[in-house]
C-alpha cells in the first residue's frame, strides 16, 4: 500500500512554511561545481567549475565547496556521497549549500557491501536535491543514509556540538535499503536532537529487505522540529517514520 507522509510527529513543533522556499537563491558569489563518472580527482577546483572538466567522486568534489556553494553531480552511478567530508554550512535556507543531480540528470548513489550512501554531520543549512540513494548491494540489516553527529572514540561518546542541524532533502529517492533507508540523531535520551531538518517530495521504497523486525522503520527519526511534507513510502516492511 502507499502511504503519503504530510505530517511531523504529535511532540515536534508545527511549522507553517511557503512553497516559496523551496527555490533557493544562492548569493551573488556563490560558485557551482561539477563531477562526473568520467572525471578525474585529480583536477583544480577552478578546473571543476567547468561542466566539461569536472572531478571525479563527490566527495573530491565537496572540498571546493564554500559556504553556500553548489555541487552538481552528471547523471551515472557513485559509490558514496559524503562521509569524511563534511559539506560546508550554510547560514540560511535561501544561502544554504546544495548537492543535487544536474538538471535533467540523475545521479545515483549505490553504496558497495553494506556501506552508507551518506552521513553528515557537523553541518547545518545544507540541501541535498534530486538525487537517488540505492541499497540494492546491502547484504544485511544497514542503515542507507544518516544525518547524525560526530564520535569520540577515545571518551566513547558522542559530541552534541558536532550534530547536523538543518539538512533538507527534497525530490529525491530512497530505495532497496537493507535496513533503514534514513536515520536522523542519536535519540532524545542522549540530547543530541538538534533537528529542524526538511523531507519534501521524496520517494521512500523497498526499504528493510534484511529487517526481520516488524517494528522497522523505513525513517527513523530522533531529532525535534522536522518537517515533513509530500513524501511517499510504499513497499517497505515496517511502518514508515
């Protein structure tokens, strides 16, 4: 069955936003970049902005990024979106920095093995847009994607300073996780909720083909104040946020 999600949880504050936001205006400086499954890692940055001389990984392509930047990713098949490299952060939703697949393009992000397609942390005001997160190589129970924070793995804590806020994903697509397509914070328990991130106009399918739990969830959310707005899940075993 499908379900349409146009809800935020009963103890998230509501928010009421225009539709307007959703067309980002960068800032008069603000530069775009390119990558592409055909380029090479080992081009400048000042290379990298143009189309036909783009890097090679997105993440190669993330450490040109200035606040409020543009990463565009050509349409083909990418092991990992970010995970060491932290996108640098916006300071507003209408100078956030953006990833998306070009236009007209899809970019999908397949993970090998049980890998993640992405984590971010230690960021804010960062917009992830039109692009495919695809699971079909998980092998067991994994996580797909997270928004989360960074770990001390000398005092074996995590850093509540260092937890993502304010990370909007929009028209793109989760699909074939081998466990939850979506995990956001480390849970209220542990205040690490900083939150007020935005779902708008996802896909969200074929989720938890390894969980054989039936209290899964396709998103599993621990942060406060998200939005979510015009999302679709279908076919995924358990329930959907």
């Amino acid at each position: 069955m499908t379900k349409t999600a146009d809800r935020r949880h009963s103890h998230w504050a509501a928010h009421v936003m225009g539709w307007g936001l959703l067309l980002v205006a960068g800032s008069a400086d603000a530069a775009t970049y390119y990558v592409a499954t055909t380029g090479e890692d080992s081009r400048s940055c000042s290379e990298a902005q143009n189309v036909a001389t783009p890097r090679r990984t997105p993440e190669a392509g993330i450490t040109c990024l200035a606040s409020g930047d543009t990463l565009l990713l050509r349409g083909g098949v990418y092991e990992l979106l970010t995970y060491n490299v932290y996108p640098p952060a916006g300071t507003s939703w209408s100078t956030a920095t953006t990833i998306a697949s070009a236009p007209g393009e899809t970019a999908t992000i397949r993970p090998p093995g049980n890998g993640e397609a992405f984590a971010i942390w230690n960021t804010r005001y960062v917009i992830l847009d039109r692009l495919v997160f695809d699971g079909s190589n998980h092998t067991g129970d994994a996580f797909l994607s997270e928004i989360s924070c960074d770990y001390d793995r000398t005092l074996n804590q995590w850093i509540p300073e260092t937890c993502a806020d304010h990370i909007r994903i929009q028209n793109s697509e989760f699909k074939n996780a081998g466990g939850t397509a979506l995990g956001s914070g480390k849970g209220s328990e542990n205040n690490l909720t900083q939150g007020h991130h935005e779902f708008i106009n996802n896909s969200v399918h074929d989720s938890n083909r390894w969980t054989e739990c039936d209290q899964a969830e396709a998103f599993y959310m621990g942060t406060d104040s998200d939005l979510y707005v015009g999302n679709v899940f279908h076919d995924n075993e358990g329930t959907a946020i």
